[in-house]
C-alpha cells in the first residue's frame, strides 16, 4: 500500500484563537478538542485546565459557531460531578434524532488510572444532567482516555489511548487501541494499533487524535520522545501499511507543533465543512507557557 504522502494538515501560523487559556502561564491550557459539524454549525467540546496545584482538567465546555470561529457556550459538564480528580479530552458525537453524545475522559483520585464515561441527551444544552454509562472502566494494569469516536454505517469506532500502569513512575507511556461497539456503549477491543517507535520522536507514547481518512486508514497522532515532553506533544501522521487497520509513521518527524514555549500542537481534530474546506481544531503553546485553543482551515494539499 503506498504511503499517502500529501494531505491537509493543521498549521500553527495563521490560526485563530478560537478559546483563549483561563490564565497565563504553563498549566493554564484550554484545549483537547473535540468538534463536529451538524444541523447548520460547528459543534465543539474542550477541556478547561489549571495547574495542578489549582485543580487540573476542571471543567468540559460544549459551545457551538456559525463562522468556526466565534463560539457561544451552551453547556459546562464539572469533574466534581463525576468524581473524577481531572478531566481530559471528551469526544463529542451527533446521533442524529437519537440526540447527542459526550464521551468523558476521568482521572480516578489519587492515582495515575482514567476511566471513560458516556452522557446521552437530547440536545447538547442537556449534555451537563444527562444519562451516564460507564463504558470502558480500565482496569489496575492500563488506563483509558482521550478518545476518538466515529459512527457510520457500519457501526461504532473508537481509538482509544492507553497507559500501563505496569511500571510505577512511568505511566505516561501511551499507545492506541481499536474498539468496536453496536450502540456505542459496550465496546469490544480490536487491539493495539498504534504504537511508539523506539528512537524517534514519538518513542514514549502515539496517540490517535484524529482520523483523516478511512480507506486507506489516515490518521494524525501526539507524540513525544520522553517523560519530560509529557503534556507537551506534537502532531505526527500515520497511515496503515500491509495489514489492514493497523498504523505506521508516515514521516519521522511531526508535522505540526507550535514555534512558541513548550512546542505542544496536540489533541487534532478535522472537521469537514460544506464548502469542501478542512478545519482543524488543536492546542498549542504560546509564549507564556499558557496552551490555547486554536483553528486553521486548509482547502490545499501538502
């Protein structure tokens, strides 16, 4: 299979802040975003996260855009409500005239496990008091998070990250899974589709943010070389080679990051717009050390 070497990517110059970070300075990051577009407007969920001596991933935010630009808040999920000691990035889901979906990234307290639950409701406005499903709890050996959902045809797709828990002091290690599921709350494990490279830049975790395409499989990932650039991650991109669903590097180096403090680009998402062009939707680093949330819309390829 050949390696799909031009595609539509995110770029930091000339992206809009679309959420500015809750305050300056690092640990201050609005970001891990999650959009759609559905009846008329771009929809968007995102973490709000302080320092962790101020509370970490406080709050999810869904708002929704005419332009993709200029959001307007219609809901705010909190993690205390949850129980978790952090939020990270949601996944949001349009399902139609089923209503709405939020898949929920929460850190277990006092420890380095994260479980996933899902809030249906019949508007986003209702997604902060609706009903909740504990659909993939983890477990002592890997903890689960950041999500990427898509429903189609033939059913519903998750690429979910993991981190072992194995190794005490090392749990940021990261690498991607497949899971499969007919109504999108009990889910079956495909396997391990994505992993680090031992090496290169991404050799301490790969995590899938994005999918770009579906035949062949394209996808855009974090990544990072080591435990220090955790919460740090670039953007890589990766396409399955001879077996079918399974992802390798396209290139060895990221194709995005951010030219200010940190470097972070993370947490991708595309959206394809009527028109035909792509937005992407990411967090970045500025020069205070603050992460935003950001856009940039491409109609070009390279």
């Amino acid at each position: 299979m050949s390696i799909i070497v031009e595609t539509a990517l995110p770029r930091f110059e000339g992206a809009e802040v679309v959420v500015e970070a809750p305050a300056p300075g690092p640990g201050n990051w609005t970001g891990a975003p999650s959009a759609l577009y559905a009846d008329g407007a771009v929809w968007l969920a995102y973490r709000v996260r302080r320092p962790i001596t101020a509370g970490r991933g406080v709050s999810v935010v869904v708002a929704r855009s005419d332009d993709g630009v200029r959001f307007g808040t219609v809901a705010e999920i909190w993690r205390d409500d949850f129980g978790a000691e952090s939020f990270e990035r949601p996944a949001l889901v349009h399902r139609g005239e089923d209503g709405w979906r939020i898949y929920l990234s929460c850190a277990t307290p006092g420890s380095k496990h994260w479980w996933i639950e899902a809030v249906d409701a019949a508007t986003p406005e209702g997604l902060a008091a609706g009903r909740r499903t504990l659909v993939l709890p983890g477990d002592d050996t890997v903890g689960v998070k950041d999500p990427v959902v898509l429903h189609d045809e033939d059913g519903w797709h998750m690429w979910v990250c993991c981190h072992p828990l194995d190794v005490p002091g090392a749990e940021d290690r990261m690498t991607t899974r497949y899971a499969t599921s007919v109504d999108g709350l009990a889910w079956v494990d495909q396997g391990e589709v994505l992993s680090p490279t031992p090496g290169s830049w991404d050799a301490r975790g790969a995590r899938i943010t994005a999918i770009l395409g579906r035949d062949p499989l394209i996808a855009l990932y974090d990544g990072r070389a080591d435990a220090a650039s955790n919460w740090f991650e670039r953007t890589g991109i990766a396409q399955e080679r001879s077996i079918p669903g399974i992802l390798a590097p396209v290139r060895d180096a990221p194709v995005a990051w951010s030219p200010e403090s940190d470097g972070a680009l993370r947490y991708v998402c595309a959206v394809d717009l009527p028109d035909g062009r792509t937005r992407f939707y990411f967090e970045a680093a500025r020069s205070d050390g603050s992460h935003d949330l950001m856009t940039s819309v491409t109609t070009v390829l390279g």
